[in-house]
C-alpha cells in the first residue's frame, strides 16, 4: 500500500453517520440504509480551497449529504458539482445544493447530452460541457480532472471522472451494483468492496447495461487510466488487487439479458 494511501474503514466498527475517506481528501457522503438494496454514493473531493462534489443525489438523500458535507467543508468552497449522467439518483438535489452554495461562479460539469436533461431539472448554473474542453477539468490549483466518454451505459450522455492526484477513477453506474437487505445478512452492503461484491456487480451490469460491444469499449478507455481506486455510484467502492479483477470480471460478461426475462413481450 502506497504510503499516503488511506487504509479501508474496519466495517464492523465505522459508523456510517459520518463522512469516509476513500483515497486522500475525498470523501465518501452518502446515505447507508440498512433496509435499502440500492445505495447511491455521493463523493466530496477537497483540494485546498476549492472542492468539487460528485453526482450529490436525489432530493430524499438531500440532508444527510449535505450534513456530511457541511462537516468537511463550507458549501461556499464548492467550485464544480461533476454530474456523470442524467438520472435524479444523482441529479434531483442538485437545485437545493445550489442554493447552498450560493455561488454565481458555480459550474455544473457533464457531457452536452446529459446537460439537454439536466437543466429540466431547474439547474441555474452554468453547465461546463466536459466534451468541449478536451475532456479536462483544471482545478484552481493546478490539479487536473480527466474524463473518458461512456456511452449508453446506461445513459447517452454518459462519463466517468478521473483524478489524476490520487488515481481514483469515479465512474457513475460502472462497477456498479445492488446490495442485499439487512447489515448483518451475508454479503450485506459493505463501502469497500470484498471479494463477494465482484458477483453482484456481474448481476448490476447484466441487468442494465445495454450491450457488450458498447461496455468493452467503456472497459478500455477505463482501463488505461491506471486507477488505484474505483468510486461508482451505487454498490461499494473497489481497491487495491480487486480493481484489476473486477475490470476482468465485466470483460467477461454476457450484458443486456433484461431482453431475455421470462414474461417480456416479443
């Protein structure tokens, strides 16, 4: 392990009422329910004045969020709010926070098609389209945000997110997956991934990612990022050895078999 990496929370014992450090200075600001089977992740990177805050939920979730939020960092320091595609599981509370923050300066970073949705939303901010600026975020200090295009998975406008700090690549419904009901059920929802996270998530992409051709494609440009540590939106967050292995996984996945469930019509 890298010297300044952070080490996985001791599941057993984090209180998931508080922010978790997933790679150095960003944060983990979700919502744990242990009734839920879906869990959507919410992540604030700091970088020393400014912060950046990622795919920051649906309305429900909105006040846990932004209490963890608020313990790390003055919602006036957000500079961007990077929104990797359109669904209101990420997109719905992103009005609120702009009241929040209450910056003019504010900036919505996506892909041009899913900022044609997200204004329906009621986003005042400018929308920063990641595909017109060379798919490259530069922070103020210098830091940069790299961005890879993936389409349909599941949605048009689709992208992942990487730090070129830290290697941590977020990457929205990818790596993806949903969680069994109850914290002390077998292969219950953890934040970090084990080795048993790596099947749900083959069920995740089986069910809702459209086509094979179009994940490969994903997998590559993924794959050449070099990640460290794997951020998606839903499901746990992937480290160390379990990177490399949960990118083998997909490649060998056979997705978009939704088409083929007992009932549908033809």
């Amino acid at each position: 392990m890298a010297e300044n990496a952070v080490k996985p929370p001791d599941e057993a014992r984090y209180d998931y009422d508080d922010p978790v450090e997933i790679a150095p200075g960003i944060h983990w600001v979700g919502f744990y329910d242990p009734e839920a089977s879906f869990h959507c992740n919410p992540y604030l990177l700091l970088d020393g004045e400014e912060a950046v805050l990622f795919d920051p939920g649906s309305v429900l979730h909105f006040p846990i969020v932004a209490r963890k939020v608020m313990t790390l960092v003055d919602p006036s320091r957000i500079s961007h709010i990077i929104l990797q595609h359109q669904d209101p599981d990420l997109c719905g509370a992103v009005p609120v926070f702009e009241e929040v923050i209450a910056r003019d300066d504010l900036r919505i970073a996506c892909h041009r098609r899913a900022g044609t949705f997200i204004r329906y939303y009621g986003v005042q901010s400018e929308l920063y389209h990641v595909d017109a600026h060379n798919y490259r975020l530069p922070l103020a200090s210098g830091r940069v945000l790299e961005f890879a295009y993936t389409p349909y998975l599941h949605s048009p406008g689709a992208i992942v997110t990487f730090d070129t700090i830290t290697r941590t690549l977020f990457t929205s419904d990818i790596f993806g997956s949903f969680s069994d009901v109850g914290r002390g059920a077998t292969g219950a929802w953890e934040l970090v991934a084990t080795e048993a996270y790596l099947d749900r998530m083959a069920g995740f992409h089986c069910s809702y990612m459209p086509r094979g051709a179009f994940l490969q494609t994903a997998l590559d440009r993924i794959e050449r990022f070099g990640a460290a540590t794997i951020a998606p939106q839903h499901g746990s967050v992937v480290q160390g050895e379990l990177v490399a292995r949960a990118i083998g996984r997909l490649r060998e996945l056979e997705v978009g078999q939704a088409l083929d469930e007992p009932g549908m019509p033809t």
